[in-house]
C-alpha cells in the first residue's frame, strides 16, 4: 500500500511517516499541497491523507483540485476539532471521511484500512462490470450488424419478448445476453437453456420444476430453470425443438406469468423476460403443425435476425482482431494471404467456425506469424464450402424479392401468387430482413 501525507507542520509528516510505514506500506511525505498534486499524478496512491489549513490553498481546494484532475485515490482530512464543519464541508467536495487532532494512531489505521477495502471493492465491481459488458461485446461495423445493434438498443428497456432468429454460430446466444444486460433486469438471472440438448422426458421437469415425489426418482423438490430466472429472464435456445405438450404449458405461463411444478397443485408467481432463438423456419413449422402458432405469435413480439458471417465480411477483419487481442496476439500475427482468404471463405458454421479456425491456427503456428499452412485445405483453396448454393433461407428471401419485384412491390399481389395470406408475407419479410434493407 502506498501513502501520500500532506500537512505543513514537519512534525505530523515525521510522525505519521514513522507509524504508518512498514514492510507492506510506503509512506510519501509532503508540506506543501502544490507538490502533493504533483505527486499525486505520478504515483498511484491508496489514500491521501491532508491537512485542512495549509498554504498556499486549504485542503478543501486541494480535494476539489485532485477531483478536477480525475484523481479518484481517497482522501481523509486532518482537522483540529475547531474545524469540525470545515471538515465536513470537506467531504461533499470528494474526501473519504475526516479524523480530529490530536487522533489516536490505531484509530487512523483502523480509517485507512476500511476506505482502502472500499476503493478496492468499488474498482473490482468496476471492473466485473466492464467483463460483464464485454462479453457480450457485438463485434462489427457492417450495415447488417448496425440494424441488429440498433434492434437490440430499441427493444433492450422493454419487456417485450424477443426471438432472435438466424444461422447456427452468428451469436445469438451474445445477443440474449446484451439485451439482459442493458435491461432494468440486469442484475437478476440470465438463465440459458439449450431445448435441443434436454430430452423430451427431461425438459418439462427441467423447465418448470417438481415437487418430491411427483414421479420414481424425485425425493426432493425442484426448483425448474424458469423459476430460478425470477427477477431476469430467460434464453430459450432451439426453441423450435420443444414437443408440442411442454409448448401448451410454455404458452400459458408465458401469457399468465405463472407455473405449476411437475406434481404441483399451487400456481407460482413468476417474473421473467423471454427471450427465445432458433435456426429452423418456424412459419414451416408451424403449417407442418408441429409448433403452435399462438406460442409463436407470443415469443416474437420483437424478432431480430442476425445475418451469417457471409452477409457481413467487412465485419470479418474485426472479428479476427478482437479474438487475437484476447490470446494476446496482434493482428499482425495473421500473413496477408491469410486474411485475404478467410475473408473470402463461406463459413457455412458462422462464427463459431472462424474462432475454431483461429484457435488451431495459433496453435500450429507458435511464436511464429499465421501463414496458409495452418488453416484447412478447404479455406485455402476457397472450395466445397465457398461453392456450396445458398441455404434455405437465402433461397427463400431471393425468390420473395423476385415476386416482389415481378408484382412492383403489390405485397397482395405477391401473397396471391405465393400462396399465403398477406399477413404470413408480413411476418416472413420481417423474419427475412426485407424492407428494411433498400
């Protein structure tokens, strides 16, 4: 720990100097308050300890001359007892707390450890804060990525429910979770449940919970996942995969914000954010009859769509930069000819694929710089995947967009001749993107 003493009395520096400094502790001393601001610059001090009447300014213009230099290191004031009120005028200026001459040195000690532990904790729940909000840092300048950030900023202060559409790996999971957290429930739960990865015999006792002895196997209660997201909300991942006997159960506590456990009787009441994502057509779904249409109409009041990796290569460059900055590596560590073809590569597996690539290439390459040898024959030679035709989805946007332009934009017209109501064309161009894109 560092100390900075500030008083103009030779005595009082001597002293404190003596006392306070050990193995753990340096003590810097100073009588005038000018230097003490230039040390205090310099050095990063764990608390400053000041005089009140000092020369050629007070101790109150000395604090509120640190604060305008955006030194935040805590300040305690020494004060003879007359100047009690000056002290706490003190205080709303920025200092810790105060301490009367003449003080008792175990007292002082005592004042100094708490308001170092504080600073301490104030810096670390700063910093908790600042990897809280970089793990869902969304990395891209693209006009594609724009709309989704923009999306995320109108719908985040809302309760609304969101279904996040889009390909396996762009992050959907990322953009759940930034959306909580510019929430007014971003100090309550974030609860993740992968539908696809929970068995159909599981999901419902996993969802909303059971009492002891609701089934062979259940000696205690449980609390299911929607119940622990009480106060945050809840990231149903490949919504799409849930059977249609847990669907009529997920409707009705979307719509009441109640459950029942598994072998309950009582309703719980249940605060919670719905946020759902899924990779499949759920429109297709639904006309096969195997998701309820009325459950989808309530999980995507606001949906966003986040574009493939293919849709926003500018984005690519960054995505690479950002994931080196975080092993510790510069950009530089990528050869020309490497970027140039993971730029140009399809990335059929988004995301997650790039970051895979990467992760085997740093491996491969050591200390050394990336070159073609370390990434897969298929980025090399730009092939199988980079000519595979466009997924269903780009299929199905491209031939909406032709009808569109055949009718000249008669969005009637062109339902007609797709077969579905106006209302389905709705949906599906908002699910698609189209419309807001020119």
């Amino acid at each position: 720990m560092r100390v900075l003493v500030v008083d103009d009395e030779p005595k009082i520096c001597f002293l404190l100097k003596g006392t306070l400094e050990d193995e753990n502790t340096s003590v810097d001393t100073t009588s005038s308050p000018t230097e003490a601001l230039t040390l205090a610059e310099k050095f990063q001090y764990d608390i400053i300890l000041t005089d009140l009447r000092m020369a050629p300014f007070d101790g109150i213009e000395f604090i509120r001359r640190l604060r305008g230099k955006e030194i935040t290191t805590p300040v305690i004031v020494m004060t003879a007892y007359a100047s009690v009120q000056t002290a706490v005028e003190a205080m709303k200026k920025g200092a810790y707390d105060y301490i009367i001459k003449p003080f008792d040195i175990e007292e002082l000690k005592l004042l100094i450890s708490r308001a170092v532990k504080e600073k301490r904790l104030e810096r670390e729940n700063k910093l908790l804060k600042q990897r809280v909000l970089s793990e869902d840092k969304i990395i891209g300048e693209s006009a594609a990525i724009r709309r989704v950030l923009s999306d995320i900023e109108k719908v985040a202060p809302t309760d609304a429910s969101v279904l996040v559409i889009g390909e396996s790996g762009v992050g959907k999971e990322l953009v759940a979770k930034r959306i909580h957290n510019l929430s007014h429930r971003r100090d309550g739960p974030f609860v993740p449940i992968n539908c696809a990865a929970i068995t159909e015999t599981l999901l419902e006792s996993e969802l909303f919970g059971y009492e002891k002895g609701a089934f062979t196997g259940a000696n205690s209660r449980k609390i299911g996942y929607l119940e622990a997201a009480n106060g945050g909300t809840v990231f149903l991942d490949e919504i799409g995969d849930i059977p249609p006997t847990v669907q009529v159960k997920l409707l009705r506590i979307i719509q009441e914000k109640k459950l029942v456990r598994v072998g309950g009787i009582t309703p719980i009441d249940i605060d919670v954010r719905f946020i759902s994502a899924t990779n499949k057509n759920l429109e297709k779904l639904i006309d096969e009859g195997s998701f309820r249409e009325d459950l989808y109409f309530r999980i995507a009041v606001f949906p966003i769509r986040v574009p493939p990796l293919r849709e926003r290569r500018e984005d690519i460059p960054l995505l690479i930069k950002h994931f080196l900055s975080q092993r510790g590596e510069s950009e530089d560590k990528l050869s020309p000819e490497v970027m140039k073809k993971l730029v140009s590569y399809h990335w059929r597996g988004n995301i997650r694929e790039l970051m895979n690539v990467l992760e085997r290439a740093l491996i491969l390459s050591g200390d050394g710089k990336i070159t073609l040898e370390h990434i897969p024959e298929d980025i090399r030679e730009n092939k199988s995947k980079g000519i595979l035709p466009l997924s269903l989805e780009d299929i199905e946007k491209k031939h909406i967009l032709e009808v569109l332009e055949k009718t000249n934009g008669n969005k009637s017209e062109a339902a007609r001749l797709l077969g579905i109501t106006r209302r389905r064309l709705y949906s599906i161009m908002e699910r698609l993107g189209i419309g807001k894109e020119k």
